[in-house]
C-alpha cells in the first residue's frame, strides 16, 4: 500500500510506557506540537466491551480535535532491533487503532525521544526532579514534531500504518501484529526506554 497522503486536521501522538502514556497535539495545519496530558496506564483487565481508561481518554481525544491521524511511537535499540517495549508498543497500537477506527494509527520510530525531552526541560529551566512529571508528554511532543516536519518534507505521512484486524482473518505477516509496512519507519530522534532496559529508556 502507497503512503498516505496529508491532508489537513489535528494529529495527535502517544508516547506508550508501561506505566504512564504521554499526549501531545498539533493544529489542524500541523506547524507546531504541543504537549497534552500525561495519561495514568490502565493495567487492568477491562469487562467485555469496556476499553481501559487511558486508551478510552485517547478516544475522546480524537474525537474532540476531529483529529486526521494518531502517531504512536516505536521505541527501538540503537541498531534498529526491536524488543519487549517495541511489541507492548505494536500492540498498544492495534488497540487504539481498533477503538478510533477510521482514523488512522501510524507507527513511527521515536529512539531517544525520551532523552531529547529530558534535554528540552532542561534548557526550559526545569528542575529534574520535576521531569517525570511531563516527560512523557515532552517525549510525544518530539515524536510529533518530527513526524510532522517529515510529512511538510515528503507530503507523506510517515511511518507504518496500523490495520485493525478482521475476526478470522490474517494480516498476513508472521505473529499477526497487526501493522502494514508502508515503508520503513521514518527515524525520529533516538530514543531510550524504562520498560526495556536494553533498549535504554530512563526509569519512569
């Protein structure tokens, strides 16, 4: 499948860890990114046709900014591996992309997203004892920018699109994960992960 074309609304993108998620959002135009909320991971196994609470305030989200797309970052290892963090985000995904459903999910790769947020609070003057609280949101808010500068680039949306699965049916790769390579995840600023530490992301 062809990359997907821009078209103007909101984008929104999600920075998922394993205990907290960051928001951040763009005008309808996408020129600039701007941090949301921080979002409380909801662990627990929801009841039948209920969705956890953090994907269900992302929902309203999307609904509220009549948003065009939703980026979600893909953590990898520096060499471009993926790890436990790569699949809890791919999978996060497909959830999100089944609960917002027409609106497309895009995986885009967001290495060290975490590392250059904590570097952006700092030159803003913040305390680093203070950066847990908005890290995940300045980490989404460099996820989002970069995407946002690759689709003015290539008048593309980046990254891979995430197809919601059909009951009884394959999507064709190996694992059904659920996501369809338009082309290689285009390469966001390096980030590091707490929920893998092999792939280096500070503690949340």
């Amino acid at each position: 499948m062809g990359q997907d074309v821009v078209t103007r609304g909101s984008r929104l993108a999600v920075d998922v860890g394993s205990v907290r998620v960051g928001v951040a959002a763009s005008d309808p135009d996408g020129l600039v990114a701007t941090p949301v909320e921080t979002l409380a991971r909801d662990n627990r196994r929801p009841a039948p046709g209920v969705l956890p609470a953090d994907l269900a305030r992302l929902v309203d989200e999307v609904a509220e900014r009549s948003a065009a797309v939703v980026y979600v970052g893909l953590p990898r290892h520096l060499s471009g591996q993926e790890g436990a963090a790569s699949a809890a985000a791919r999978a996060y995904s497909v959830m999100l992309a089944q609960a917002i459903a027409p609106v497309p999910v895009r995986l885009v790769d967001e290495r060290m997203s975490t590392v250059s947020a904590h570097q952006a609070l700092r030159a803003a003057g913040r305390s680093s004892r203070h950066h847990r609280q908005v890290v995940d949101q300045a980490a989404a808010v460099v996820i989002l920018q970069t995407a946002l500068d690759a689709e003015r680039a290539t008048g593309h949306r980046p990254g891979e699109r995430v197809v919601v699965p059909i009951a009884g049916a394959s999507d064709g790769r190996e694992g059904g994960c659920g996501v369809e390579q338009d082309q290689q995840a285009e390469s966001l600023p390096a980030r590091q992960h707490a929920d893998d530490a092999s792939e280096g992301r500070p503690g949340e």
